[in-house]
C-alpha cells in the first residue's frame, strides 16, 4: 500500500473463524483459507493498514459459534460489534440484543425473497431494536431488498457486497441496483468484490456506479477479511478501494461515519 489514509477507519465487514474448535459448513482446506483467523491476526493487519475498528460478521450458521463471537466483540478493542447469521428456528434468540444486526445469508432463495422465513417479521424486530438486516443475496435479488426496505422504512438494511460480490458488474445489475437504492434507508457495502483483480477501469465503473445510486452516506467500506486474503493483504484491499472511489467521494462517511452509526458502535477501548 501506498501512504496510510488520512480518515479514520471503521471495516463494515470482516469474519473471524476457527474451523477446528468451531466447524463452519462451508469450510474446506482446498478454499486456500486459513482454519484459524483470530483477532489477534485482524488487529495485525488493521494496525499496519491503520484501520480503528471492525464489524465481525458470522461466518458459519451455529448457535455456539454465535456466543463466542459476540464474547469476541463485548472485549476485543479492534472487532467491537458482531453480526450474526440468521436463522428462522432460532429467531429470537436470547443473545442477539446483544448483537449489531443480523444478517440473512439468502442467495439460494427465489429472486422476490418471498421464499424465505419470517424475513418481514425479522425486520420487523431489528427494526424495533434499532439493529441491523444484513442480506447477503445475488444481483436478481436487488430489486426485492429495495421493496423490503420500503416495507420497513424504519429499518436500517444494509446489502453485502453490492449484491455482486465478484462476479460480473452487468447492465442486469446496474439496473437492478439503481432500482434498490430508491428506498432511503436501504445501504450497501463496497466489499468483497475483488478489486484488486479488476481491471482498474472496470473496479472504478463499478465503485462510481454504486456512488451514483446510493450517494456517499448510504455505502460503507468493507475489506472482506480474511476472504480477501487469498489475493491481497488487508492493506492493500484498501489501497484498491481507494484508488477505485469516485474523485470527491473519499469521505469520512464512507470509511467510518455511516458504519459507526449504523452499527452503534462503543468508543475505542484505549490500551494503557
């Protein structure tokens, strides 16, 4: 990475794992994935990077991978909030007050969402509680976040990866994500969408587009840790995001603002 970034920081995404005394179901070795990915390991690469702050996100789907990471979060000074993985046997669960949102990993439903359990009344809580909906869905699925958003004005729902993740910034998802982001209070994040591997001219369309259709306030930064490793460091996740923003664009929202206020995010735990 080129210099530190001047703003402060806030990673909207990041997972933190350990397959061997957590099993995730979708874990393999050949995914070229570490089995462990502490906080310890994420502070290191924050730290270099001069990241502040981040978002865990549940990777796997079980109740006692849930507890240890919202334990993680009530005392890590780096991971300070958790999302959790939704699941409509168990919701509401005891322990999700505790947590910033939940999110509802749902590319393998019907394109109208209308497939999936309990997905309004779910919002409907979250809504209530002043927590998050995370929807981690595929490019067909956009248009019905937007809708849901509308249904539920008074809930902050925030979509995954721009709803593209790596795959191929179309006309399909242009269209379908200039449709999503009339709804206010619908945001997204810019992440995980390998932008190290693009070509540079295609990560700054695709950045540039979600700018136009969101505006700076509604998007967040995320780096995708450790997904993102298997073709970049931490740094340069975000040296790539960087160069790929709208000229103009770079703005505390974006890197921290939105992502602190959407998470509620505590006050830094200052080391003696």
């Amino acid at each position: 990475m080129g210099e530190t970034l001047s703003v402060r920081i806030v990673d909207a995404h990041v997972h933190l794992w350990d397959v061997d005394a957590l099993p995730i179901p979708w874990f393999r070795d050949d995914l070229g994935l570490p089995r462990r990915a502490s906080a310890a390991d994420l502070g290191l690469a924050m730290d270099e990077a001069g990241a502040e702050a981040a978002i865990a996100v549940q990777a796997g789907d079980s109740a006692v991978e849930a507890e240890w990471l919202l334990d993680m979060a009530r005392t890590d000074p780096l991971a300070r909030r958790a999302v959790l993985q939704y699941d409509p046997t168990r919701f509401p669960g005891a322990g999700e007050t505790d947590a910033a949102g939940i999110r509802a990993a749902i590319p393998q439903f019907a394109a109208d969402l209308s497939d999936v359990a309990r997905l309004d009344d779910l919002a409907d809580v979250l809504g209530a509680r002043g927590q998050v909906l995370e929807l981690l869905i595929r490019p067909e699925q956009l248009v019905a976040a937007g809708a849901l958003s509308r249904r539920h004005p008074s809930t902050a729902i925030v979509v995954c990866h721009l709803g593209l993740g790596a795959g191929n910034p179309d006309a399909a998802w242009r269209d379908a994500l200039t449709d999503a982001a009339t709804a206010p209070r619908l945001h997204a994040k810019v992440s995980g969408l390998a932008l190290p591997s693009r070509d540079p001219d295609e990560a700054h369309a695709l950045v540039r587009h979600a700018f136009d259709a969101f505006g700076a306030d509604r998007l967040l930064f995320g780096s995708d840790w450790p997904m993102s490793v298997r073709s970049c460091t931490y740094a340069g996740v975000l040296d790539s995001t960087h160069t790929a923003l709208p000229h103009g664009l770079d703005t505390p929202a974006f890197w921290s603002g939105t992502a602190s206020r959407l998470y509620r995010l505590p006050p830094a735990q200052h080391q003696p």
